[in-house]
C-alpha cells in the first residue's frame, strides 16, 4: 500500500514537473546587428563579426499568435487554402497591383502594391514618412467616386485622432473619404479585433515600434515585441490577402530600429531620406521582392505636403553658377530615369598637419581614389590640400558615371577656373586613369539635350554605335582623364 502511495506520488511530482517545463518561457538570443539567433549568448557575432550585439528575448509560443492572426484573418477575409502543386500546373500571369495614385511610390515598389504583401517605410524622425503615407492613402480612399475607393484602416500608435485629423485637413481637401478609418492603438490584439469589424482592404500600422502584443512581456519597441508584432502582421497579411504599411524608425547609425531580421520578414523595404534643411526628398528601395531595388524616387516638401518631381533635373534650373568655380553638372542614371546632377567641390590649403578629406552624397573613398588618380596620372599635387565634396541638393548617388564631374568640379576648384556655362559629362574614371564606358549612353545625352547644354563628354568606348546624327548636342569623346580636362580648361 505505501509503495502503491509512493509511486502514485512520484507521478504526480513528474506531471508537475512537465507541467511547468512546458509553461517556462523560452529565451533565444539575437544580434542586433545582423539578426543571428544563438541559444546561448555569444560575445562576438560568428555572422557579421561585432562585439556585445547579442541581446536577450523571450519567444512568444507561437500557437497563441496563429490561432489568433487566423481568427482575425478569418472575420470577413477569405483564407487561402495552401496546397501542393507541380510547377506546370502554376498560373505566370501577376497578380493586379494595387495603383497608390502616386506616381514615384508606384515607381519604387515595382509598379503598385501587390496584394498580400507587407512593406516596411523607414526614415529619420521628422523627415515626413508619416506625411508621405498618410497623403496616399487619403489619395486612394479619395478616389471612391470613381469607383476605386478602397477601405484604409490607419493604425496609430503616436499621434491622437486629432492630430491626424488636423494634418489631413492641410494636405487634402476632400471631404468626402468615408472608406478612411483612423484607429489610436498600441496593443495588437485589439488591433485585430478592429480588424474584425472594419474588414480594411489595406492596414497601415504607424509606427511598429509603438505595438505590443500580450504575449512577450517587455515594453513596445524592444527586440522582442518588433520582431512577434511583425511576425503576427505577417501572418495576418499572407492569409487574408490584406495588404500591410508599417513605419519604422531608424537609429542613429541610419539603420531600422529593431532586430536586423525584421528587413528579412517584411517583402519591401522603402527608405524615405533627406536632408532636413533641403526641401528634397529621395525614397529609395532598399529591399523589394516584387521589382527592383534600383528605383527611387524624388518628392519636394511644401507646406500642403509632398509635391512629386517628375523632372529630377529641376533641382539644377533654380541656381546659375556661371563664372564660379568648383561646378561640375553630371548626367547620372538611378533606375531608369536620367536626370542631371550639379557636383560641387571645394580645395583649400590644409590649415592643419592632415588634409581634411569630406563628402556629402558621395562615397568617400572613392573620393580618395579619384584624387589618387588625379595626383598619379594626371599630374596635380593634391597631397596637401583639403578637399571638400557635395552633391547639390542632398541627394546621394551611386553612379559611376559620376566620377568624370568630381574630377572636373575639384581640378577646377584647384585653379580657380570655372568650367564654361553648357558643359555636361558622363564617364566612370579607371585606375590608370582611362574614362572607361558607362551604360545607358543614349538616355543621358537626351537628357543634357533637353535641358539646354550644348556640349557633354562621354567615354570614347561608348561612341561605336552610337547614331551621332539624331542629336543636336555636340558629343566629346575621350579616352583618358587628360582629353576631358583639356577639353574643359584647354
């Protein structure tokens, strides 16, 4: 009898026992670097290689969050059913985009929004990514006369109904957006219980880094709740078919607030950048699963909200630098569209020991490898001068097309000569010196055409084939840096 006692004793302290095991939280570890999961904490990343990155959090059991997306995605949104399939049996025709009534947005997602997909908007606070997000989406409810309203659900977690309410009133006139629901909410399950009721054809979440769900227990915008919270919007979007906008910050080191794995959950990830002081902004597309990630876009902010620039090279037509030194215009390429680019330059006597070397909207080090080449093929001692490089406008470009004009924009800064009003350029400039072919040739000499210049130099490379004839612009060709730079300065 005792030892029947005993043993059922014993069960009952293993039951009890698995009982808690199963209930005991689990934590995993993660860098905030580069998103790596490690079960253990680990001092030095073995992915991305950085020191104390690895941040502890609690994982939420999954089986909460699913039954819960599922029943938020199943009140008045049709599940889709996944199944296995040959790969003959696969329709190829797309999926109809969602038009955003923008053109540049509808440019950098790839041609619209595709149903069912998630994008994450980062940006620097106050740079305009909620004005940005809002102005679309009363442009796309405005558009219900015609019969293609659609129903917004605007979650936010920062700014009162008022607060939005004051903004939409300055950036759009309409009055009559009935299909545009603004919801002030942090918790995400009672964002899907909303969900529920107002069954919103397209779910903007402003900001993620303000929600939290029950389920991890740590305050909104820890790793823990960005990462569950966008898992679960996640789910929610792949299984109703609802498409999801979230906005999030970014560090001070220019990077998405939150686990690096966060860019990998999301389908699109669009950055909206500038320089505060600069009317300009450039949304630029970081990651996109639909389209390319070349793409941006180019916005001017007033006082009625973000104007779009379907002419980039606007941005040069309001300043004349006729007889000043240190301006060079380049026809750079971003995507598919052309536009012109002013470069200026700035060289000085280095007041100090070490010469200064800056750049603003371009890669600083191959501003020191144009300056090498300056200094070993062409002959200019720039050792002990400070050079200072900005693209007008606070744009950043990456073309190397670019690299012709800031040799010419610092060789005219040296001697205080300024390169004659009408002269445009285009080539990517090579070790030994030589201009070597850049793509697109035919399209940047359009765009110098239209504007009005008179003479652009191009990489001789690009000539053969070229019909000389169709343009009325007068083409340079050359081969090395010296041609160019004599071309200019004689």
């Amino acid at each position: 009898m005792y030892s029947l006692l005993e043993n059922l004793h014993f069960r009952s302290l293993i039951r009890n026992f698995a009982s808690n095991m199963a209930n005991k939280e689990k934590t995993m570890y993660v860098c905030e670097h580069c998103g790596q999961e490690s079960a253990k904490w680990i001092g030095k990343c073995p992915s991305c290689g950085q020191w104390n990155t690895f941040k502890e959090i609690k994982v939420a059991d999954t089986r909460k969050q699913v039954a819960a997306t599922a029943a938020a995605a199943s009140a008045g949104h049709q599940l889709r059913q996944n199944k296995v399939l040959r790969l003959k049996d696969i329709s190829s025709h797309d999926d109809p985009r969602i038009d955003m009534h923008d053109a540049e947005l509808n440019r950098v997602l790839g041609g619209g929004l595709v149903p069912g997909s998630i994008v994450l908007l980062g940006g620097e606070p106050g740079i305009g990514k909620s004005t940005l997000t809002l102005q679309t989406m009363l442009n796309i409810c405005d558009q219900q006369t015609t019969g293609e309203g659609r129903r917004v659900l605007y979650v936010s977690g920062e700014e009162s109904a008022h607060q939005l309410k004051m903004r939409a009133g300055r950036i759009s006139s309409s009055e009559s957006l009935d299909n545009f629901m603004i919801l002030c909410e942090n918790s995400l399950e009672a964002i899907f219980q909303h969900v529920k009721e107002v069954q919103p054809e397209l779910l903007v979440v402003d900001s993620i880094q303000t929600i939290a769900t029950e389920d991890v227990e740590s305050s909104a915008g820890s790793i823990a709740q960005v990462r569950e919270c966008a898992s679960a919007l996640l789910r929610f979007a792949k299984t109703s078919g609802v498409p999801v906008i979230l906005i999030g910050h970014i560090t001070k080191e220019g990077t998405l607030a939150g686990p690096k794995i966060l860019e990998h959950i999301v389908d699109t990830v669009i950055q909206f950048e500038g320089d505060q002081h600069y009317m300009y902004r450039i949304l630029r597309s970081i990651k996109n699963r639909f389209g390319s990630t070349s793409e941006l876009g180019i916005y001017e902010m007033q006082q009625t909200g973000l104007r779009q620039v379907s002419n980039p090279s606007e941005l040069l037509l309001t300043e004349n630098h006729d007889g000043l030194s240190g301006v060079a215009i380049s026809s750079a390429i971003e995507g598919v569209r052309p536009f012109l680019v002013e470069t200026q330059a700035l060289v000085s006597s280095a007041a100090y020991g070490t010469p200064q070397r800056s750049a603003t909207g371009f890669d600083q080090r191959r501003l020191n490898m144009l300056l090498a080449v300056l200094e070993k093929r062409v002959g200019f001692k720039l050792m002990q001068k400070d050079v200072f490089l900005n693209i007008a406008g606070g744009l950043r470009v990456t073309d190397m097309a670019m690299d012709l004009s800031v040799i010419a924009a610092v060789l005219s800064s040296n001697v205080d000569t300024p390169i004659e009003e009408g002269w445009c350029m285009a080539g990517e400039v090579g070790l030994s010196g030589e201009v070597r072919p850049v793509a697109r040739i035919e399209q940047r000499i359009s765009e110098a055409e239209k504007l009005g210049f008179q003479h652009i130099i191009i990489p001789k490379y690009n000539i053969s084939g070229l019909n000389r004839k169709k343009f009325s612009i007068e083409l340079v060709p050359v081969r090395k840096v010296e041609e160019a730079l004599r071309a200019l300065f004689g």
